[in-house]
C-alpha cells in the first residue's frame, strides 16, 4: 500500500517565523546598501590588525654580521643545573662571566627560575622593542604603537606609571642590577613581567638572594643604596647569562675582556638588551636610545628625570662607541629606530 503523504501545511506560527526572516532579510540587504561598511562588519569577521611582516631567524642572520659564529645554544637565563654539577667553569669572572661566583649563584638559582614564558616561547615569529630612556621619548606618543609588539623589553628604573601615552604600558622584561632597581617595582612592571638581574659584580647575587630569603641585608659594596625591601614574586625573577655582556663588550665595543682594575669598560644596560634582542626576537626596534651631542650639557638625557651627560663620568661607560655601534647595526638593518638616532 502506498501511504499518502498529508499536504504540506504550515500552521500560522511558521508563516509568522517565514514573515520575520523575509522582514530581517530585507533589513539586512538595506542596511547594506545604505552602509556599506556596516555590511562588513555584519558579514565578515573583524579583519585582524595589520602587523609588519615579521620573517623568522632575520635578526639573527642579519646580527651574525656583528657578532660572527656565537654560540646560539646559550641560555638566555642561568639554569641551576648548569651551576649543581659545574661542567665547564666559566672562563671570566663578572661582568662577563660567572668564575667565582659560583656557590652564591648556586643558592640564587635554588630560588628564582629560569624558562622563557609559554606566551613567548610559543610565537612563531618574535617582534620585539628595546625602550631605551632617552629623552627624545618625550611627547613621542609612542604608547600604543610600543604596546602592540610581542616583547617589550625595559631598562632599568624607567618608569610607566604616568608616561603610557609616550613609552607604552606593557613591560614583558626588564633588565636592571641592585644599584638600578625601581624601589617600587608592582607599580612599574606587569604581574607577569620578567625581572632580568644583569650581574655586574657578585654582591649583586647576594643582594637578590638576601631580598628574597629575607636574610641580613648587606650595605656595603654598591655604589648606591639599592632596595632594602623589595616586593617582588621570587617566581618572576631571572639571572642573565652574562654571556651576552662579554659579547655586547667583545664584539660591539671592541673591549679587552680583562682589563686593569683602574679602566673597567662596559656595555650600558641599554647596549646590553639590544645584544640579547637580538639573540631571542625575530625582529628587533628600538625606541629612546641616543645621547645628546658631548657639548651639550644643559640636555637632560633621560625622559624621566633632570639629569644630564654629567652624571655619565666615570661610569664606565663610552657613550660615543656606543653610538657607533648602535648606527652599525641599523646601517646593516639588524635593529630599525622608531625613534631618530
Ligand atoms: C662561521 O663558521 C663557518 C664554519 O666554521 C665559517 O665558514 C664562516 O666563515 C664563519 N662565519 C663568520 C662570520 O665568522
Ligand atoms: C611636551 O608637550 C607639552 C604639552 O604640549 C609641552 O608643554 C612640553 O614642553 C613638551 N615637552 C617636550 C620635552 O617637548
Ligand atoms: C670612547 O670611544 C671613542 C670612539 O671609539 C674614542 O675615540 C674615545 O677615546 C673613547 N673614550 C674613552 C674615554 O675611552
Ligand atoms: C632613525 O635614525 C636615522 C638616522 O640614523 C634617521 O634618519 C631616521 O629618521 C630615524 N627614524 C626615525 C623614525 O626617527
């Protein structure tokens, strides 16, 4: 038997649902005609923010020029288990190296740690931007563009709170030593932002490590009174392989990695974090760095604070080398400035 199917019927619920389509449809193709760009976004998926194009292992390619054969393997942060069984002792002591150091650091590393967050060891490709402290930050608003790169990488006591709209808001590191720390560093920092420890001299690993065992603290040995407390989260610390001062120092600045205890050349921090930028990112720009010329001494040098190329006597540092290898480096397109250097 052949069962008759019953006439297709609509009962009047679904003519009022078929009127409502027809209704919002006509709506909708209105709309379109009339906005043309309100059609997009009611169509199509928000078009995703136009970032340079960022081309894998550039930095490094472009960087080998300056830096030659160097050791890629390097960690970028001391590991404890290089320092529990001591397989090749360092061949420099600090700045550029870790000989003699070795029992404080061992108790460091016990404390801090050493990975590269997923977020960052994930990407692809890493944009990164330097923000050095220089004055010509100023009035730079550079803010937003500074925030948008995958790393952010800070120098020492440079502020954010009250300059976002010049320097930017997020801080992924920031490189500073006992002498350089900001007092106030939950203001200064994100609560995920790396805490760099650049290692000039070993009280520098006795200071963290009384910070943060809360041990007696020491006051002798620094050239300025750093942080007697300081409310960090041990977890956010790391220690710089102080590789990449002997390098920055070596190959950049064509120091004598020993050198009399009278001259005691060094990289600045600044110097320092474009060298190890270019060792982690794939792409590399600076923003705030330059000094004003030698012979103006009334130019304060940096966006945050009134003091002038005066305060840079005997640092230690060659301001005017270090220029000529920053130009070096952007000449060979290893760093591009968003700021005029
Ligand atoms: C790097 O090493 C290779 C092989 O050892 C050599 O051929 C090349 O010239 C070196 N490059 C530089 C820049 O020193
Ligand atoms: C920054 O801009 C403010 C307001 O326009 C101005 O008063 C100030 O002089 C500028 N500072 C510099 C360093 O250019
Ligand atoms: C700093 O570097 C410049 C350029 O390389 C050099 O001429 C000058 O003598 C250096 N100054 C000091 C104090 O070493
Ligand atoms: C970068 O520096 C060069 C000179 O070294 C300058 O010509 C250029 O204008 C600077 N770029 C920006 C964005 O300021």
């Amino acid at each position: 038997m052949i069962s008759k199917s019953p006439p297709l019927r609509m009962c009047p619920a679904g003519w009022k649902l078929l009127a409502m389509l027809a209704l919002v449809l006509v709506v909708m193709v209105w709309y379109s005609i009339s906005r043309e760009d309100r059609y997009i976004e009611l169509f199509y998926f928000p078009i995703p923010e136009k970032k340079e194009p960022c081309l894998q292992g550039e930095a490094e390619m472009k960087a080998s020029k300056l830096f030659g054969n160097y050791s890629r393997d390097q960690p970028i942060f001391l590991q404890l288990k290089d320092y529990f069984w001591v397989k090749t002792l360092s061949a420099y002591e600090l700045p550029y190296g870790t000989k003699g150091s070795e029992d404080v650091l061992l108790r460091v590393l016990a404390i801090t740690s050493y990975s590269i967050p997923e977020s960052i060891q994930s990407l692809k490709c890493r944009r990164c931007v330097v923000v050095g402290n220089g004055h010509r930050l100023r009035n730079s608003s550079l803010g937003d563009a500074i925030n948008k790169y995958d790393m952010v990488i800070r120098l020492n006591n440079a502020p954010v709170a009250g300059y976002e709209g010049d320097v930017g808001s997020k801080t992924t590191m920031r490189l500073f030593y006992p002498e350089s720390a900001h007092f106030n560093p939950k203001v200064e920092n994100n609560p995920d932002t790396l805490l760099v420890l650049v290692a000039f001299k070993a009280m520098d690993f006795h200071w963290i490590e009384t910070i943060l065992s809360d041990k007696k603290r020491v006051r002798k040995g620094f050239w300025k009174q750093p942080p007697l407390i300081w409310d960090v989260n041990p977890k956010q610390i790391r220690i710089l392989n102080p590789f990449f001062m002997e390098i920055a120092a070596d190959k950049l600045l064509r120091l004598p990695m020993q050198q009399p205890r009278k001259i005691k050349q060094k990289p600045t921090t600044g110097l320092l974090a474009i060298t190890l930028a270019l060792h982690l990112c794939d792409m590399v720009h600076i923003a705030g760095f330059g000094y004003p010329d030698a012979h103006n001494r009334k130019q304060t040098i940096h966006y945050y604070e009134q003091i002038t190329l005066k305060s840079m006597v005997g640092s230690g540092h060659n301001v005017s080398q270090e220029a000529l290898a920053i130009k070096r480096m952007l000449e060979l397109g290893a760093v591009k400035n968003l700021t005029y250097f």
